[in-house]
C-alpha cells in the first residue's frame, strides 16, 4: 500500500511522486503512452474526434497530445498551460467538439489520462494525496478560493481518502533539507510557467529527526511564460499587425492591444480561434493599412501554429541562458521569421517582470525580517532559475557559495510525497 502520493500539478509540466513508507525513498511515476516513456508529463490536452460523431473522442495527454496536434493540426483541439485558468472567474468552460468543459473537466480528463499511462505503476491503494498549489496563482485578478474550489471538485472524483494542500516552493525546501547536514535557514524560490513562489523555511534536527519551522512565503504571478511573452511581443506581434492601424467612419484607429496579448499567451490560443474577437479581427483585414499583417496574423491562428511558435520561442530563450546572441527562427513567418536577438534586448524586454519577481523576495525578508545574511541556503528550482538576469537578482542578494540548484522538474512532486509520510502532514498543509 502506498502512503502517500505527491502530485505537482505544474503550469508547464506534471510529475507525480509516490512514497511507499515513512523513511522509504520516494519515487516518480512513470507514464508510456505513444510518444514513449517519461516521468514527467507536458500538462497538455488533445482531442480528436473518432469518425463522424461527438459522441467518441479520442483524449492524449503530455508528449502524445502534441504529437497527436502536430500530426492531426486540423482536427486536433490542443490545450496546455490549464492550470492557468484556474484562479479566473472569467473563465468558465471552453467548448471542445461540441462538449463543454470546466476547468474541472479538464483537470480530471489530464489526470486520468496519466493514470492510463502509468499502467501497474499507479498505486492501487493511496492513503493520501498531498497536492502543491502556488503561493499565488498566476492571472491578473486571481481568485484563490476559486482555483482550490476547482482542485477539490476534480480530485474528489478519483475518491482518495485524505487530500491536503501545500505550497509548491515549501514541498521543494523539504526535498532539499534532506541532505542537509547541519541546522539550516532555507529560501527556496520556485521558478513554474506561471509563477515565482518563495519559501522560508527553519530546518532542524532533533535526535535524528528533520523538525521544521515556517518562517514565511511570497509570490507573484509571474514567471516563465510571462518572459516568453515579451519575446513574442517584440519579435512578432510587430510583424502580424501590432502598432498598424484600420479605418473607420473615416478615423484612423489603433488595433486593439488585446488581440496581441491573446496571441502571445500559449494557454489562451486554442480559446482566441473561438472567440467572437478572433472573428472582429478577420473583419478589419480589408479595413487595415497593413492588411498583409493581419491576413499573416489569422494565418498562423487557424494554421494552429502557436506550438510551433512556443517551441521556437523557446529554444531562443535557453539559448541566451547560454550565449550574448541567439537565433531566433520561425518558418511561417518567412523572412520576419529570421532574427538574431541579443540578451541585453531580451534583459530589456522583461525588465519589469525582473522587478516583479525581486519585490516579491524582498517583500518576504522584509515581512519575516530577515537579513541575507541570516539564510544559509538559497534553493532555486525551475527552468527560469537558469535566466541569467534572474540568478543576478539572488548574486546581489546573497553570497554566490549559499545558491544551489537542482531537481528543477522532480523536486516538489518529491517533497509533497515525502510529506505526505512524514506523519505530520498537517503541519505543512496551506
């Protein structure tokens, strides 16, 4: 029987984690659908209709609904980064084949796909589930309540006997304080798709025993995505119509910002094809001065060409963490589509975000008063961690010896298992 499973259910990646007994080593689950076998799962939808009918709907999760999108771009309705709407009274449901789906839905449609995948390796009998939630969910307006309310409607329906909450940076400070050799105060900033979460943590030893005090927590909903927005704001956008113009009653007028910030949100693209907005913007083609643009712009929308983008986009990004320049390059685009970017732009880009992101690490030392000199170990998580203007914000904080990295995707599904049978899980539930 095992104790406990950990589920971080993250912005761009899911990973489950399972500890068989207390002082037992956890493990991840592994998932082998068609796109081959991994331990952790792209958090990601894809449904196709089976022949004429609604009434059979083929469901992939991870890697095989991209690969599903990718070889089916047309029939294939392709949903990632969900859990972003978790937190938005706006969003209520979106229509796929004819079927409303919540959020719920989508949420327990992802996660029953994982237990397919997983096969013999789901566990049979769990005695509780402990689930990471962000310190702040991402969104402009979030509503917590909300997206816990969302949590428990879905994971209800799977019947487990005990669900708890903890934050997502304090499951990652415990899988860390487990190597720790001497009593330590921990910070640990989680770095997700969609937010940056802070943790910090006291960690002591007590007859051999890891005793813990919570000192504090931060966040704000900012992170990966919000980085590879600015790189869309400014490589692209200008080329699909952003800053042109359409006439009206004689007027010139500004295209409207909104159908640019929808394009350049990964999560909202397969949801914008739909919108009554998507279809205003077809109408203001023959109206515009740069028609061109705009026909460019309703190309790559209805081509479903926002994966694509997504991984182009991306693939520049890792590649500034690495070198000065990078090549951005993106086929659809034609010639627009070929650019070299410098990090100093890209430093410029999301120099805002950066100030987000370091207001919400003071605003945790200064709210707990601590000094930075008084935190042992820094613990940075997360594909973002590596962005080179980010890790300075930590260098000027702290002593470059206190900062550690690692886990980046294993780390909180780990911590949350680990938790979940430590015996005192109600300690660290949020």
């Amino acid at each position: 029987m095992a104790r406990a499973l950990g589920l971080d259910f993250g912005t761009t990646n899911t990973v489950l984690a399972v500890a068989e007994a207390a002082g037992a080593a956890t493990q991840s689950i592994p998932f082998t659908s068609d796109a081959g076998t991994t331990d952790t799962m792209r958090t990601a939808l894809g449904f196709m209709k089976e022949g004429r009918s609604t009434a059979s709907l083929r469901v992939e999760a991870g890697q095989a609904a991209i690969r599903l999108f990718v070889d089916h771009p047309g029939d294939c309705r392709f949903l990632q980064s969900i859990k972003t709407f978790a937190a938005s009274a706006a969003f209520q449901a979106t229509i796929v084949h004819a079927r409303k789906q919540t959020f719920e839905d989508l949420m327990e449609t992802f996660l029953r796909r994982l237990q397919v995948y997983a096969g013999d390796g789901w566990p049979s009998d769990v005695a509780r589930l402990v689930v990471g939630r962000p310190v702040r969910f991402a969104g402009a307006n979030p509503d917590e309540r909300l997206a816990l309310e969302r949590y428990r409607t879905a994971l209800d329906r799977f019947g487990f006997p005990e669900v708890h909450y903890v934050y997502e940076p304090v499951a990652a400070a415990y899988w860390f304080a487990q190597s720790l050799q001497s009593d330590a105060t921990i910070m640990v900033a989680d770095f997700g798709g969609g937010t940056t979460d802070y943790s910090l943590i006291r960690f002591e030893r007590h007859a051999g025993e890891l005793r813990s005090t919570p000192v504090g927590h931060s966040g704000v909903g900012i992170a990966g995505d919000h980085f590879d927005y600015r790189m869309v704001d400014n490589l692209v956008s200008p080329e699909i119509g952003k800053g042109s113009r359409f006439r009206s009653f004689g007027k010139l007028l500004d295209l409207p910002g909104s159908y640019f910030a929808s394009f350049g949100r990964w999560n909202q693209l397969s949801i914008f094809k739909t919108t009554r907005e998507f279809a205003d913007l077809k109408s203001l083609v023959r109206h515009s001065t740069e028609p061109e643009k705009l026909e460019l712009f309703i190309d790559l929308i209805e081509y479903d060409e926002g994966y694509p983008l997504y991984q182009a986009i991306s693939e520049t990004k890792m590649a500034l963490s690495e070198a000065e320049e990078a090549e951005f390059q993106f086929d659809p685009l034609g010639p627009a589509g070929r650019k070299t970017v410098r990090r100093a732009d890209f430093e410029t880009w999301i120099a805002d975000d950066l100030a987000r992101i370091e207001g919400a690490l003071d605003e945790v030392l200064a709210t707990t008063g601590t000094a930075a000199n008084a935190v042992d170990k820094v613990f940075l998580t997360g594909g973002t961690s590596f962005v080179p203007a980010v890790r300075r914000i930590f260098e000027r904080c702290f002593d470059a010896s206190r900062i550690e990295s690692g886990g980046e995707l294993l780390s909180i599904a780990h911590g949350l298992a680990l938790i979940g049978e430590s015996g005192d899980v109600e300690r660290w539930a949020a």
